[in-house]
C-alpha cells in the first residue's frame, strides 16, 4: 500500500487548508474585500474591525488579516492606534471640505476640456448616458441611479481624454464616497442630478468650454451651500475632531 496515498479526502477536512494559499495572495484578497466595504459605506466610519472576528470570517489566521490592515493603513482607509485597535478611518469635516472642493475644481476642468474636444462620439456616449440617468429615475431606485450617475460622469471624464485626470477624480472620489450613505435616496434628490446632467451634457455637446466648467462646479458640493446641505445628512459619528478644535 502506497503511505502516500491521500485519496481518503482528509484534506478536504482541514480547518487550516485556506492558509495553503500564498499568505500575500490571502492577505491581498482581504484587503479588496475589506476596501469596498469601506468605501462602498456598508463599512461606516469609526466602525471597529476586530482581527479575530475577521479571521474567522475568512477562515484564516491572524497574519494574513493584519497584513489587510496594514495594507489599508496605507491607504488612510482604516486606522490603527496602540490600545485602541483598529477601525475605519474618519475624516474631520476640515479635510472632507478640501477633498470635495479638489473633487469639484478638477471635474469642472474635466468637463472643459471634454467641451474643447468634443466630437460625434462623445456626444453620443452623453446621450446614451443620458438615456440611462432618466431610465434610472423613472423606473429604478437609489442604486440604478446612483450606477447611472457614476456612467454619467465616466463619460464626461472619457470625454476630457485625461486618464491622468479621470484618475484623479476616481480616487478622491472612493476616499469620500462613504460620506455619501443618502445620496439619491428621495425623487427631489434624482430629479436635482439628472436636470444638473442634463445642463452639463448640452455644454458639452455644443462645445462651451466656460458653461460646461460653470455647471460641472455647481454640480458638485463644494460650495458653502452645497456643503453644508451635503454635511446636514451626514452622521455626526462619521467624523474626526479637526487638529486644534476646542
């Protein structure tokens, strides 16, 4: 009898048999994971990631989780104090104003340079994009519209032929897109973004760099109005204290 045999299925067994997989693989694996959540808010802000509870959720070790952390430490996605443990990285208001207002200077320039480079092609993706923004609003709910949306503004973002810039936007954009749990929760809400859609599509469309940069920026809210309404539905709990606050 071969002693090498293992076709019993005693393998299939084994409480650690996950761990066989390259610890940088699963570590890198948790950390995708664990980084949608956050940034997709089903993970919130100040919420506390235990490493034990989610070594047993990913049926691994300690290490390979710690390492996750560690990883999304880097990114200022969590937070790791002596004592304290670890949790989901809050942004003070101070820095969520200066990340939305940079989010709304560097769309607004997007969207000019998609007006100075526009073609029949761009245009055509606008109104199809279009088309999906008004679909969404009529027949779906908060995230058929907030899908639409985000196509929406990669078409303006394909439009402005800047990956660079595209870029730019799409990461400012993950860091504060937990603040934002009740977007297009209500009609008025969907209504206010597809007629904002709307206005910058024709801008771009016709080629008016100066309207299309004027629409892009009352779109996003940035401004002390449009920040303050966008503050006003934001838990309180969701943020730091800013450096030298009372």
């Amino acid at each position: 009898m071969d002693t090498n045999d293992t076709s019993d299925g005693s393998n299939e067994l084994d409480p650690t048999a996950d761990e066989a997989r390259p610890r940088v693989g699963r570590a890198a694996e948790i950390r995708a994971t664990l980084q949608e959540e956050v940034e997709s808010g089903k993970l919130a802000p100040g919420d506390i990631l235990d490493e034990r509870a989610l070594a047993e959720r990913f049926h691994v070790s300690r290490t390979p989780v710690r390492e996750a952390l560690q990883q999304l430490a880097a990114l200022d996605l969590v937070r790791i104090a002596p004592r304290q443990g670890v949790s989901v990285a809050r942004l003070s208001i101070g820095k969520l104003r200066a990340v939305m207002e940079a989010i709304g200077e560097l769309e607004a320039a997007c969207a000019k340079l998609a007006a100075r480079r526009v073609d029949d092609a761009s245009r055509r993706r606008l109104d199809e994009a279009l088309a999906r923004c008004q679909d969404a609003a009529i027949n779906g709910g908060a995230a058929e519209y907030a899908l639409a949306n985000s196509l929406f503004h990669e078409a303006v973002y394909a439009g402005s032929r800047n990956e660079y810039l595209a870029d730019q936007i799409r990461v400012a954009r993950r860091l504060v897109q937990r603040y934002r749990p009740r977007d297009f929760q209500n009609a008025a809400q969907i209504n206010k973004s597809l007629q904002d859609h709307l206005k910058i599509a024709r801008a771009i469309q016709s080629g008016d760099e100066t309207l299309a940069t004027q629409v892009m920026a009352l779109h996003v809210p940035a401004g002390s109005t449009g920040f303050s309404e966008f503050l006003a539905a934001v838990p309180a709990s969701f943020f730091e204290t800013d450096p030298g606050a009372a």
